[in-house]
C-alpha cells in the first residue's frame, strides 16, 4: 500500500519529465546547409547553419562554426535560401475585394503562408485592433506579429476614416484628448490624414489646420508614440514632416520631392512605406487585377472567382465613381517610381508597405508584388529585401527583436526554394515560414482557414 502510490509517483514524475523534455527537443530545429541571407549588410553566406531553440535563434553562422544540439528537428537547407520573415507595414487585413466584411483575424493568419511575419495596419477600429492583439501577442502564436495604430486621426467627412471609428478633432485640446485616448487602447502609434485628396480624385477635400496636428504631434511624442502620416502630396507631406511625423504612409506622387524633403526626412529619422502597389491598382484597376493573376495560384488562398468580381462591369464603375482623376495617377506614376529611388539613393529607409485591402488590392499577393515594384524602381533585390524586413523592424523600434537572422533575434524567417536575390519573384516560393520558432507549411496555413465567402454569382 505505502509502496505502490512512490511507485506510481516516480513513474508519474518520469513521464512528466520526459515529456516535458520531448517538448523542449521538439522545440529545437536546425537548418542545415541553407545560403543565408540575413537581412545584415552581409552578402549571402553559402553552407550555413541556423539553430532555433524555443522562440529564438540561439546559433547561426558557417556550418563549421555551430555546435548541432542533440535531439533536434533536422531541415535540409541544400539548395535552398533563407531570408527573415517579411514584413508588409501598410496593410489592412481586409480582402481587397468586394467580398462581405471578412474575419481579419483570419487574413492576420493567412499572411503566414506568404513569408509575412509583421503587419502594420494604419486604420483599424479597437475593437478588431484588441481581438488582433490578443490573439497575436505570444512569440509563438500561429499569427503575424501585429503592429496597429488603431483608428486614424482625420477630418470631419472622412467616410474611410469614420468607418474605423476614427476622430476628426478641431482644436489643439481635444487632439490632443484624442491621442491620449489612444494611449490608453494599447496603440502601437499613431496615424493622422493629411491629403486634400487632389491626386486621385477631381474634388478637393479638407485638410486638418496646422495647429490641430503639430499639439497632436507633440502629444503623441510626450507619450512616446511615433506619428505616421497618410501624405501622398509634396506639399502635405513636408507640412507633417516639418510639425515633427516619423513616417509617410505612402510613397510621394504629385511632384518630385526636393533637397527640402530629404532633409526633413533624414532630421526626423522618417521612414518612407512604399505602397507602389496601390498607385499601380489605382491608376489602371483591371490592369492591376491582370497583374496579380499569375501570383494568385502561388499565394495559394485566392478563390478565382475572387478575379471575375474584381474585373466586373459594377465593380470597375464603382472604383471610378469614387476614384474619378485616375488618369492622373497614371500619369504620376513615373514620379512616384522616381521619388522612390531618390529617397532610398539619400539613404532615407525605405519600408514595404501595399495597402492591402484597398479595392483591388488582394491580400497576400499583393506583399510579393510590392517587392518586384521596388526593384523595378531601380533597388537591388537585397536592398528591397531590406525594406521589407530591418527597415520595417526599425519603423516600429523592434529592430533588436526581429528584422535580421542573428544570434538572439526572434526565428522569423522564410525558407525558399530558389534565390531571391537572383530574382525577387523566387520569394513567392516558400518552403516554410518560421515565426516565433514555429514552422508553417504554406499550403497547411492557406487550407486550415475556410475560405471567404463567394458571391452570388452576377
Ligand atoms: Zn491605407
């Protein structure tokens, strides 16, 4: 009787402690033989070894230089490339469709199975913005970290703004009210519109006074959040950059940017998020629908029919009833290419961002896309690489976390089959995405979600 509960005891304990150690082993994963390419300004290393341990990267470097722990999941990296995971900082989870109002904690998940590690969306309201945080909040959560400014800051009359439970303050006090409300909510930072709207539509609307944003600014700085303004306009965007922004949310497109520009760029340390897909979708939308085609099949999740509804006769008169100067995004898009290789060629950081979500923007393929459009403006595939992994990092000051395969960061990282440095359309091919240590099979993650619901057909 005193004999056998020890018994059962000892052997309880044993299966306790062996489990837990099969979990840790579990845990431990190393990628053997892989060409490196670690989002550092180092070229690619060939033969390399990454070992994860739990959520971090514990050793990484020449095959010679790692000690391979026991017990581990072994990857075979032979002939195939690793980069860190991938960022999309201009993104807002929505389907880019006109598909019903879909789950976002659904497409958070879904970007996995694209390579995308960290998402920022710049105008989301709380409500989802709680339910995104909680749900994304462990390293190891099977969701993309997820960064939010919670709903943006706007006028009176901004219909999208108001659509996210965004403020239209008027006066210094309550925007500053209204910053200090978002503090509270737990928002990564802030986001104010600042666009008469000129470039993409014939009707001027109203801009924010200049007192209203330099006391939201300073408000925002006092409680340590950086502001990041939607300013697609010149002369709008160095007005923000003068009361003190820490970033664009979109590219320039109206004129050149000049000497002015750069330097209110560089004194604010700003970082420029590209969105040259959203340029390109506005400018021609069934010729943006035509160019995300061929990359649908590859992000593995959207349904076909998702393209006929795009390229309907109701859909395109509708995006050109709200849209109505798009013949002048056209004609702009020259100068945003430009814009773009002049700020990154100043050394400003470039950062990928698609706005996703935005009619016509579809979600997944659109973060890939964006990558080609940077090296079509004349970036190197590394340095795109960069703009969509450490610059992304830096912009939310979590670079000492994630951004770059080095020894203690975070195990975000994507495994492809082929180099994207010899083209940067090989990113689409992923072996497996690692986020917070944990492997996602791409297919695995496009499939265990259901898919959006489809439309009646027209
Ligand atoms: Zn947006």
């Amino acid at each position: 009787m005193s004999l056998r509960p020890r018994f059962l005891t000892l052997v309880l304990m044993f299966a306790l402690a062996s489990g837990i150690f099969h979990a840790q082993a579990a845990r431990v994963t190393v990628i053997e033989g892989v060409t490196l390419i670690d989002g550092t300004a180092r070229g690619p290393m060939q033969d390399a070894v990454i070992v994860i341990d739990g959520a971090r990267i514990t050793q990484v470097g020449a095959r010679k230089a790692i000690t391979s722990p026991q017990n581990a999941t072994i990857i075979d990296g032979k002939g195939r490339f690793v980069i860190p995971g991938l960022a999309d900082m201009h993104h807002h989870l929505l389907s880019g469709s006109t598909f019903p109002r879909p789950n976002r904690q659904t497409h958070l998940r879904r970007m996995l199975a694209v390579g995308v590690t960290t998402i920022f969306n710049p105008s989301l309201n709380l409500k989802d913005f709680a339910m995104l945080k909680a749900a994304a909040g462990e390293d190891a959560s099977p969701f993309p970290r997820f960064f939010s400014t919670g709903p943006m800051i706007s006028i009176k009359g901004d219909l999208m703004a108001a659509l996210e439970g965004g403020a239209s303050p008027e006066t210094p006090t309550d925007a500053r009210a209204v910053v200090r409300d978002l503090k509270a909510a737990g928002v990564d930072a802030i986001k104010v519109m600042r666009d008469d709207m000129s470039w993409g539509t014939k009707q001027k609307l109203p801009v924010m006074k200049e007192d209203v944003l330099k006391a939201l600014v300073m408000e925002a700085h006092q409680q340590g959040l950086k502001v990041f303004v939607h300013a697609p306009m010149s002369k709008y965007a160095k007005e923000s950059l003068r009361a003190g922004v820490d970033g664009l949310m979109h590219g320039v497109i109206d004129e050149p940017v000049d000497q002015e520009f750069i330097d209110l760029m560089k004194r604010n340390g700003a970082s420029y998020v590209s969105t040259m897909t959203l340029f390109n979708d506005m400018a021609d939308f069934v010729g943006w629908a035509h160019r995300q085609a061929p990359n649908w099949d590859k992000a593995g999740f959207q349904p076909p029919r998702l393209y006929d509804d795009l390229t309907s006769a109701r859909s395109t008169q509708q995006f050109a009833s709200i849209w109505t100067n798009a013949a002048s995004v056209k004609e702009h898009l020259p100068v945003q290419r430009a814009n773009l290789k002049r700020v990154f060629d100043a050394g400003v950081p470039i950062v990928l961002g698609t706005d996703t979500g935005f009619e016509g923007i579809l979600i997944g393929v659109s973060t890939h896309i964006e990558l080609e459009l940077l090296v079509d403006a004349g970036l190197a595939p590394q340095d795109a690489l960069l703009a969509a992994t450490v610059n992304a990092a830096r912009m939310v000051g979590r670079e000492k976390e994630f951004g770059t395969i080095e020894r203690g960061k975070q195990a975000d990282l994507v495994i492809l089959e082929a180099d994207p440095l010899a083209d940067i359309r090989n990113v689409s091919r992923i072996y497996r995405t690692f986020k917070g240590g944990v492997a996602y099979e791409p297919v695995d993650v496009a499939k265990t979600v259901p898919r959006p619901q489809l439309l009646p057909v027209k």
